[in-house]
C-alpha cells in the first residue's frame, strides 16, 4: 500500500470512527476561559508585554489546534487524495509538497467550517446532580436537630429538591439553616439523591 492510499483511509476511519464516538463534539483544547487578574499590580505591566502575552496564547491555541485528533485525521485524508489524484502527473517531493498542501487546505476550506456546523446541531450534554457540586443551593425547609432539610437546586434549567446535611463541623458548632438560607452544596449521593451543604 503507498503512503498517500495510507494517509486517505487512516484519515477517513478517523473522522468516521471520531463521528461515530462523539469525541471533540464537547469541549475544544486551547479555548478555556480567561481567568481575572494575573498577580500583577495594577499599572505595573507594560503594554507591550501583555500584546507579546496575548500573541503567545494565540500562538499555543493555535498549535494546540493543529495537534488535535480532528484536525489531523482531516489534513491526512485530504492529503491521501491530493497524493492520489495528482500521483499521475508529478512524482518525489513535490507530490508529497502537494499533498501536504492538499491537506492543509482540505482541513481550512473544507473539514473545518463542515464539522463546525454539524456541531452546531450536537445537543449540549445533560447535566446532573454530581455537576452541583460547589455550587450554592436554597434551603426549602428549615433544618432539623440532626442537620437535615430539604434544598432547592438549579439544574439544567430545571429547580430540584433534595434531601440535605449540614457538614458534621457546623452541626457541631451549632448553626442553624433556616428556610431561604443560601448554602453550597459539598458533596453529592446522586443515587440516594442527597447531597452535604455548608453555610455560605
């Protein structure tokens, strides 16, 4: 089998296996939220070096990008068909310059903004209770002598109640959740659809 023949089914069982898994349909590497605040005083950083930080980040989202399965299964099939389809006509290095081209720009003008609309339509994963956790809750009910009550959780969209204790230490030290309080929620027992909250 020659390379090209090679790179289209490895890149075209890729995607298909990749589509058929659900994989990269949730969550992209290189596109987490920006976080506040970088332990610099304010006014002590220049401009210049946030503008070289901020080409740096791109810099790695956009190698990060290149190195994700997708795009790689994508660049191999398009150019296992470049490689093919022009193997007639031109031979040696430039054949695999084309290819690689052919796959380069197979995966921008073609692959990508394809998968990005079929993910468009990908429904967002359903949430559930074990995704509350550090999550704050409102007490329906006032809490009993042993520290339970129940609480009212947002999750997707959609208000739940659940059985809750109070953590062990602040039972202990005698605080009292009444009904309306806010707490955050500790820890989850999906199966028993309970959850440990602490005062806020």
């Amino acid at each position: 089998m020659d390379p090209y023949t090679f790179c289209l089914l490895l890149g075209a069982l890729g995607l298909v296996g990749m589509s058929l898994t659900g994989i990269g349909r949730h969550g992209h590497a290189g596109h987490a939220p920006a976080r506040a605040g970088h332990g610099h005083a304010p006014g002590a950083v220049r401009a210049g070096s946030h503008a070289g930080h901020s080409g740096g980040a791109a810099a790695s989202r956009a190698l990060l990008s290149l190195m994700s399965p997708r795009v790689l299964f994508s660049a191999l099939l398009g150019a296992g068909a470049t490689g093919l389809l022009l193997g007639r006509v031109i031979h040696g290095v430039p054949l695999a310059g084309a290819a690689i081209a052919g796959g380069l720009l197979f995966e921008m003008v073609l692959a990508r903004p394809v998968w990005n609309a079929t993910m468009r339509f990908a429904s967002r994963p359903a949430l559930t209770l074990e995704s509350c956790v550090t999550d704050s809750a409102t007490a329906v009910t006032s809490f009993d002598a042993a520290g339970q009550g129940l609480v009212a959780i947002e999750l997707d969209g959609q208000v739940v109640q659940v059985l809750a204790t109070l953590v062990a230490g602040e039972r202990t030290a005698g605080a009292m959740v009444r009904a309306g309080d806010r707490v955050r929620i500790d820890a989850v027992d999906a199966d028993r659809n309970r959850c440990t909250v602490s005062l806020l």
